[in-house]
C-alpha cells in the first residue's frame, strides 16, 4: 500500500506551486480592491471622529494594519526559514526570501504612518519610544535579511545565513507587540486583543478589520506573485517552463485563459496521482 501523500507538498514542487500562483493571485487582488475600497469608505466616512483626537486618528486603519503584517510576516519568514534549514525544502527558502520585501514595506510604511500621525497627538514625528524604536528595528532586520542574501553569491549559503538571521530576529517581534505593557510610553495601549472587546465603536472596527484583510490579501498576492517569478528563474532550462512559455506564446492572443486553465488541470491531476 502506498503512503498517503500530505496534500499541500504536492505545491512545494516548483510546476505546482507555478500553476496554484496563476490560479490564486488573480483573485487575490481582486479581493483586497474590494476590501480596501469598503475600509477607506467605512474609515473616512461612517466611522465617527474619536472624541479626543478627532479625525486625525483616521490614520489608524492604514497605521495599525501594516504594522500587524510587518510583525506577520516576519513570523511567517522565520517559519520558512526553519522549514528550509531543517527539511531542506527549496520552495520554502524561496518564500522566506519573497516575503522580506513586502514585510519591510509594511514595516516602512507603518513607521511612516505613524510619525504622521504623531505630529498632531505628541507634537513631534519621531520619539525614542519602545514601540517605535523595537518596530525601527524590525525594518532594519528586514533589510539585513535581504542585503545578506544579495551579499552571498551562492544562493544556498545565503539561504541558510538568512534564515539563522531571521531565526534570531525573531524574538523582536513579542518586544514590539508587549512593548506597551512592559515599560511605559508614549504609545497607546492595545486597542484590540484576543481576550476582550475592543474598546472602540463597531464601524472603527469594522473599518480595521476590513483594512486588515486587504492588507493580508495584498501581501498574498505580492508575495506569491514575486516567488513565482523566482521558480520561473530557478527552473528556467526545465522542460515545463519552457511549455509554459509556449503556451503563454501561443494561447496569449486567441484564449488567455487557457494557460490557467491548463495548468490547474495539472495541479488537480497531481493531487489525484
């Protein structure tokens, strides 16, 4: 009797993991338009101004957002970053490394966000607060990731180096999200957490949860789009990129669906066999 297969190392194999990336990104994005278009609506036009910062707090639903995915994510890399240096899995190498961009991004962009709305509630942009300082430095682990993998010309080695470095960045990530509570500063409390209601009105909620999904389908869609475009580089002279090319070549003008269609075809008979 054969031994069961584990259904989601069927997309580990680079064919498969091409074909579920044409198949999902496409829907991907469709749904974080739709969820970004219904949170900045919910944000700037139904939720009511907070009865002490007034509309200035607003920035919340793009601020709070990121910064959740910028922690997110790095947990997320240093989970593929133990897969490849425990089971030694390519395609986890290869998505530990296409997460690093959009994880500074989210990072940078949280960082931002916050020093604009700092300016009106502090009086300044920037204060050497616990939060901001430990959230400065996820950036700077995200950008050392990636600097130590270009620095490494053996794309293996430079794997591994990445992934210890990520493996040791981790602990950052509980100094930012307890920060608040463990020493005093200037930053808010937690709003939302997993033990209590969150202490705002339903549509700011409503709001930020909406935000949080467009963040999160972003990042999927970003994310997996640009490790496709690593296996399409990896796996350049193998005989299914090649088929792949001459079916986009072919089908690019007469039937652009028919690639996908194809390819999802395959990815089904594989999880079959």
């Amino acid at each position: 009797m054969l031994p069961r297969r584990i259904p989601w190392l069927t997309f580990a194999a680079p064919r498969n993991f091409h074909a579920l990336v044409q198949a999902l990104a496409p829907w991907l994005v469709r749904g974080a338009v739709v969820l970004a278009i219904a949170g900045l609506y919910t944000g700037f036009f139904v939720a009511p101004p907070d009865y002490q910062q007034g509309n200035s707090y607003r920035i919340l639903f793009i601020h709070v957002p990121t910064a959740w995915m910028g922690m997110f994510l790095y947990l997320l890399m240093a989970m593929y970053a133990v897969i490849h240096l425990v089971w030694r899995i390519k395609m986890a190498d290869v998505m530990a490394r296409c997460l690093a961009p959009t994880g500074a991004l989210m990072t940078f962009v949280a960082l931002w966000t916050g020093a604009l709305w700092g300016a009106p509630t502090w009086g300044t942009f920037w204060v050497w607060d616990a939060r901001l300082t430990s959230t400065l430095v996820l950036l700077f682990l995200y950008l050392g990731y990636m600097a130590l993998r270009s620095a490494v010309d053996d794309r293996e080695k430079g794997g591994r180096a990445a992934s210890l470095l990520a493996l040791v960045g981790v602990v950052n990530v509980p100094i930012i999200y307890f920060s608040v509570e463990w020493w005093h500063t200037l930053h808010q409390g937690m709003s939302v957490t997993l033990t209590s209601a969150p202490s705002m009105a339903p549509s700011m909620f409503t709001a930020l949860l909406l935000m949080t999904g467009a963040c999160w389908l972003y990042c999927a869609a970003v994310t997996l789009r640009r490790a496709q475009v690593d296996v399409l580089e990896r796996e350049a002279d193998t005989q299914w990129v090649r088929d792949v090319v001459q079916r986009r070549e072919v089908n690019g003008v007469s039937r652009p669906g028919a690639a996908v269609a194809d390819e999802s075809a395959a990815v089904r008979e594989e999880g079959r066999s």
